[in-house]
C-alpha cells in the first residue's frame, strides 16, 4: 500500500458501501484473508484509530472507519446486528465461502442452491456486518420464482 501523500483517494462508485468496525486493522487483514479485498488506502487519526480506509473487492470499493461512539459513529456490535447486508457475487461460491470461514467469519445459512437460481449462502463477519455470497447457476422467470415461493413454509422460509 502508497502513503497517502503518493496517492489520491480511489474513485468511488455512486453507492460505495462505508463500514464501521470496532478494530480497524484487524478488519482490513481480515476482508483481505476472507474476501480478497485490496487495501488502497489506510488514514490513522491522531489517537491511532482508523479514520478513513479504502478497499476493493471484486473491482469495487469498500469503504472503511474505526468506531467512535463519541461522535455518534458505532459499529453493528453497538447496535446489537446489522441491518444491511453486503452482497458478493463470485464465480465460485463454495470456495469463496470456505475461504471466509476459514478467516474468522461464522456461518448464518449454509450454502445451498436456491430458487431464484442462484448457490448462496450468508455469514457474520468478526466486526458484526452481514454477508451473502452467491453465484449465478441459471435464469429463473418471475413466474417461476413465485410458483417456488408459493410451495415455502411460511413458519421457516423452507419449500413445503
């Protein structure tokens, strides 16, 4: 990674995600392990907290800062959960998965494959943000994700 003085901020995308965590560092090491990220840039404040990071995954920007409850910035263990959550398309799902796992992340719905067509599966990071991460395994109508819906438990979310 540059020094900030070598390089300007990476462009940003009209929606550019922008996480807060408790532990900065230790989350840019992990959605680097678990996600592939790639650190752009990394700004410390004078107290050592992060104040502003850039990172991309998969060609887009993830935005990145330390809590500060003081200024009213708090992450989702403050909150007690997300309530977003940060979708990843990859081209294989399972591997993807597993590499997540593997880096600290805990499953919350195993990866199976779904009816709208596409594998997914969801997981909680270390620092309380939600992820889902898919692949694409085929084209699905309205009609036919609708028929599928109908045949689902209403009590768990399950086909009947």
């Amino acid at each position: 990674m540059a020094e900030m003085s070598e390089r300007s901020l990476p462009q940003m995308s009209a929606l550019t995600p922008h996480l807060v965590v408790d532990g900065g560092a230790k989350a840019i090491d992990f959605y680097g392990r678990a996600f592939g990220a790639e650190e752009m840039t990394r700004l410390a404040g004078p107290d050592g907290r992060l104040m502003n990071a850039c990172m991309r995954i998969g060609g887009q920007t993830l935005m990145l800062v330390d809590a500060m409850p003081e200024r009213g910035v708090v992450s989702p263990k403050a909150l007690g959960g997300a309530a977003v959550t940060l979708h990843l398309t990859v081209p294989d799902v399972d591997a993807a998965f597993a590499r997540a796992v593997a880096a600290g992340a805990t499953v919350t719905m195993p990866v199976s494959d779904m009816f709208w067509g596409d594998r997914y599966g969801m997981l909680t990071d270390p620092f309380g943000h939600s992820w889902s991460i898919a692949t694409h395994q085929r084209d699905v109508t309205v009609g036919e994700m609708q028929a599928a819906m109908a045949q689902m438990s209403p009590e768990c979310g399950a086909a009947a």
